[in-house]
C-alpha cells in the first residue's frame, strides 16, 4: 500500500471583483476522523438498575459545530490568491487570516463547503475511473 500526494485543487470565486480563488484539499478519511475526535464528546451514564438487572449505559453525544466549521476549513484551505482585508492590504493565507476569512467574509464558509462537496464528488469519479482501466 502507498501513500499518496493530496488532492487540491483550485475553486474561483464567482462573481468576485477581485478574482479571488480558494486552494482547497480533499480530506482523507484519517483527517477527517481527526476533526471528528475533537469536536465531537461522547459520554457513557449508567442508569441505577431495577433489582435483579444490570446497568445500562445511556450514550450521548454532542458536536461542537462551531468546532467542527473552524477545525475543517482550517485543514482543507490550504492557500487562496486576492484576499484584501479592510484596508485594501492583501492577506496572506494562514491559520489567523482564514479564521478572519470564516468570521467576517460573508458566504466565505459556504463557499467553502461546496468546494468541498464538488472536489469530494470529483474524486470518488475520478476512483472509479481508474478502478475500470
């Protein structure tokens, strides 16, 4: 078995002035797993048994979903081009400015997560693709 390279590719903004573009990766599952392990708490209560009957445990679950948003465009924005902050200075692509990105650009966090609806699409046909050569 082999490791192979990360898929990225390049999404442009529609309809942006500036001509912006999102360097997206496709996420393994073991990175997505990753997320999944931080954001989401799972706890095990035991319930005080009837006389005569074993405990059972009641699982709960909960997803920090702000969390989970932050923690997956983290990892798969991975560079964009023509990013300008309020003062009209380009910003580079790092962990603080895309955290500005998902606050303050509006639909920057949709548009995102179509990217990555589109390319986990491309790459399940692009599988298959190559399964039947």
């Amino acid at each position: 078995m082999r490791i192979t390279k990360a898929i990225e590719r390049w999404f442009k903004i529609p309809k942006d002035p500036d001509k912006a573009r999102v360097l997206v990766k496709h996420l393994r599952p073991g990175e997505v797993q990753d997320i999944i392990d931080q954001v989401m708490v799972q706890e095990i209560v035991y319930e005080q048994p009837e006389e005569g009957e074993n405990p059972k445990g009641v699982l709960t679950q909960k997803n920090n979903r702000k969390m989970d948003r932050e923690k997956t465009i983290l990892a798969c924005v991975t560079n964009w081009e023509n990013f300008y902050d309020e003062e009209g200075k380009l910003m580079a692509c790092d962990e603080a400015n895309i955290m500005r990105a998902i606050k303050m650009i509006d639909g920057f966090t949709d548009f995102v997560g179509d990217c990555r609806k589109t390319l986990t699409e491309d790459v399940g046909n692009e599988m298959v693709a190559q399964k039947k050569t």
